[in-house]
C-alpha cells in the first residue's frame, strides 16, 4: 500500500478500502523501520499523526463527503512551525525550542485533515545541498544509500521516495526543493515566490525562500498545490491573486509548445555523459511534437555569484535573532552578555552557517554595500527581464535539474564553491520569482536525473499541465527496491 501515489490512497480512503488510521500506521510503522538507515525524520509525529486520522474515520462513520487528501499521510521540513512540536532547522542552536503557533501551510493542512507523519532533516536553516549540514547528520538517498539526497530539503525527498509518506513539504531558496527531488526520482515543485505564505517558516533569505510539495506524480503535487496556496495578511509578501484550480491543464496537450533551451544553463558545464543523456532526452521529445529553440538567457551567467551574495546577506540578518537570550541554545560557559551571546552563535551554529553569516556581513558592511549588495540586486533585475523577454515567445524554460547525479558524502565538502555549483541550474529561478518545477526523467549511473521545467509568473498551471504530459511519456518509475527490502 505505501507503493501508491497520493491520489490512489486518498481513493481507497473514500472508497472504505482501507481507513485513514489503518494507512497512517503503515506509514508510521514503515517510517519508524527505515528511519535509522535513511535519518530522514528529526521526529515522528505519531500521536498528532493518529488523532488527524481518526477525525477522518469518524466523518467517514457519519457519511460526511471528504475533500481530496483527507486522511492522506504527509511530511514536514523542520523548518516550518507545528505549535508545541519541536522544530530545530536541523541546528543544535534550536534544539528543544517548541514554537508556539502553527505555520499558515500546518493549518491548512489540518483543515484538510493530513496526518503529519514527521518533521523531516535538512541542511542546518536550509544552508546547503547535500544534508551534510544538518545538526543530526547527513541523509541517505534510498537509491544508493552511499550517496546523498540533496538538499536543503533532503528529509522530505527520501520520505516519498522511500515510502515513508506519498507526501512532503520543503522550502526552496536555490533549488533545495527541486535538486532534492532529481537526485531521488521524485516530483518537487517551486511555486511562484508569494503564492504559499511563508509565515511560520524560519527564515533562512527572505526574498528568495518559498515553500512547495514534494509528490510521486504532478498530478499530486497539482491536488495539493491547491490546499496550500492562497494570500495570507499575516505574510507581506503573500500574493493576493485569484485561488485558481492547478489541475486544469493537466490533459492539456503539448503538442506545438515552445520550448526554450538556455545556452547559459546547458552547455560545457556538463560532462558529456550526462549531456548525451539529455540530448536523446531532447530528441525523444521532440518526436511528440514539442518545439526546442535553444535561446540565449545573458545575464544567468552571473547568477550563483547574484545568489552568493544576496543569499547570505538575509542570512545574516533573519540569523541575528539567534543570541541565546530570547530561544533556542544558551551557552554556559560565559561570563559577561557579549560573551553569552558570542559562545551561544560560536557553538550553536555549524560552520557553513557561519561561513554564510561572515559572507552576509562582510557584503553589507560599510564600503562594501554598493560594490556587492547593490550590484548584486541591480544583477537580479536584468535576470529578471532576462526571464520576462523568454516569455514573450515560449511556453516554458527546459533544463537539466542538476549538473549530475546524487554524490556521495564528502565529496565536495572540502570545497564549498564545488557544493555551490551543485545549484547552478535552480538559482536563477529563485532570483527570478518563477515557478519551476523537477520531474524524474531516466537514470545516468544508476542515480535518478531530473528536468526542470520554468514557467511564467503564476503560469503554475500550465507548468504543471506540460509537466504531466511529458511524466506520461517519459514513464519514469520510482524505485520499490528499498522498500520491498526493509518490509
């Protein structure tokens, strides 16, 4: 049972096939048994999990109609608020620090009555690509349980590929919903900067964060597009757009779609295996009628130094909140207010964390502001336009997700500009306010690859009806190897 799509359960729930607390103690069971190799879950959720599923059993014993997912277990990143559950962003500065309110996502999601199955590992405050980062040790990709899952939000990238949810939640500031879902073969998706309201989301970079869904298929991620977005006043930076249904498009046809190919994005960066394997991915596709132009997109070329420099600047200030005086970690071993406050950062604090921190710093200081911020915000504009001009003739932005497959566990540790690179192919999304999407599109080396799809400003919906199209077509199947292993 823990083999199906969201879809599927949520019908065999409807259909009294199966009861919503009968299937989310398969999930808790199975998470529960694979969680000590995969170090996906900082917490299961269990008795939260139970009580949710029994308010669907009880609607389905008085005849009350359900709404789509209801009863349909689903997984959190640590970094978003759950009220009196502990939420760490994988960092030891965290660690016991219970919020005392719900994230916007979290009540939706009740209102919908989700299981929340667990909070899931991550980077430490979404700061890498790997889960190397995190405070409670690196995550394993179920299709190699030697290479890593990506990241930031690498937890909830294993919890649906390895079965442990057929639903998720992460964040994206570069990429850390889509990298995560290429190197595990699973759908992740970034939606339009401010179409899902970011309060109750520990901030990592204000102007570039946004939550998404991770899912088995688009179709899933469409269906539970549709309970997360919405304006929230509680969020200035929420979107008051018209609520629209994402799954409109999804049998939409594609034939005749216009498809634009940045030469910035898919070129000599690439090694020539995984380039090979997305020029017969092109051509493939360009037998079922899609049109591909390859295009010039300028300024992406200055994209990861833009991300490098904004990136951490937010960083260090949303972080300056973490002194130990107010929440979260206090050290011990001071004996004035400054040196409380220094010891409490020195030791709560991992070292890309405050690699990022200096970086923020040192670019905002005095003297340094307008050579880097400055010229790095005016940078953003020009790959915004950069964007806008592309869609004014195609219907969305093809490329690769990732430069290559999953990699093992300090392998680019040592050289963080290498691990910066890894997000080469996402950034410029975020920089940009577009949605984007990863869907699994074949395997190079035995590990998944992943095609990112970009689409317009709140062209969700037609990103996600060309996504569908070309998920049929492609006929990717997720990897049951791990799962039928540990059952």
């Amino acid at each position: 049972m823990i083999h199906l799509n969201a879809h599927e359960l949520f019908n065999k729930i409807k259909n009294k096939e199966v009861s919503a607390l009968e299937l989310t103690n398969a999930f808790i069971t199975h998470s529960k048994k694979t969680n000590a190799v995969l170090n996906s879950y900082n917490l299961i959720t269990e008795e939260i999990a139970i009580n949710t599923a029994n308010r669907v059993d009880k609607k389905i014993a008085t005849g009350e109609k359900l709404e789509i997912f209801e009863g349909v277990p689903i997984a959190i990143k640590d970094n978003i608020c759950i009220e009196d559950i502990e939420t760490t962003c994988s960092s030891k500065i965290l660690e016991g620090f219970k919020p005392p309110y719900n994230a916007t996502i979290i009540e939706k999601l009740n209102a919908m009555n989700m299981p929340i199955i667990g909070k899931t590992n991550m980077d430490e405050f979404a700061m890498g690509s790997s889960t190397e980062t995190s405070f409670y040790g690196v995550s394993k990709n179920p299709w190699d349980i030697s290479t890593v899952p990506g990241g930031s939000s690498g937890g909830s990238a294993v919890a649906v590929a390895s079965g442990q949810a057929p639903l998720s939640i992460g964040s994206d500031t570069g990429g850390s919903i889509r990298q995560p879902a290429s190197f595990c073969g699973i759908v992740g998706v970034k939606p339009t900067y401010g179409r899902i309201s970011r309060y109750g989301l520990m901030a990592f970079a204000s102007s570039l964060d946004q939550i998404g869904p991770f899912s088995k298929t688009v179709e899933d991620s469409a269906h539970l597009l549709n309970i997360l977005c919405g304006y929230d006043f509680r969020d200035s930076t929420s979107q008051n757009v018209k609520a629209e249904d994402f799954t409109r498009d999804l049998n939409r046809s594609i034939k005749g779609i216009k498809v634009a190919i940045p030469k910035e994005l898919y070129n000599s960066s690439l090694s020539k295996e995984v380039k090979d394997y997305y020029d017969q991915l092109i051509n493939k596709l360009s037998n079922e009628g899609i049109i591909f132009e390859e295009i010039e997109l300028p300024s992406l070329k200055y994209a990861l130094s833009t991300y490098y420099i904004i990136a951490p600047a937010e960083a260090s200030s949303n972080l300056s909140r973490y002194d130990g005086v107010r929440y979260g970690y206090r050290s011990e071993n001071a004996n004035s207010l400054i040196e409380m406050m220094t010891k409490s950062r020195s030791e709560g604090f991992g070292d890309e964390v405050k690699r990022r921190i200096l970086i923020g710093n040192y670019v905002l200081s005095s003297g340094y502001y307008d050579a880097y911020y400055k010229k790095a915000q005016q940078v953003r504009t020009l790959i915004k336009e950069d964007y806008k001009k592309a869609f004014e003739t195609y219907d969305v932005i093809l490329s690769p997700t990732t430069p290559t497959p999953a990699f093992k566990p300090g392998e680019k540790t040592a050289n963080p500009l290498e691990m910066y690179l890894n997000d080469i192919m996402t950034i410029p999304v975020n920089l940009a306010g577009l949605p984007a999407i990863s869907i699994p599109c074949g395997m190079v080396n035995n590990l998944p690859m992943g095609l990112q799809l970009t689409g317009n400003v709140f062209e969700e919906s037609k990103l996600l009806g060309i996504s569908n199209q070309l998920e049929k077509i492609l006929c990717f199947k997720l990897n049951n190897s791990f799962i039928e292993g540990v059952l």
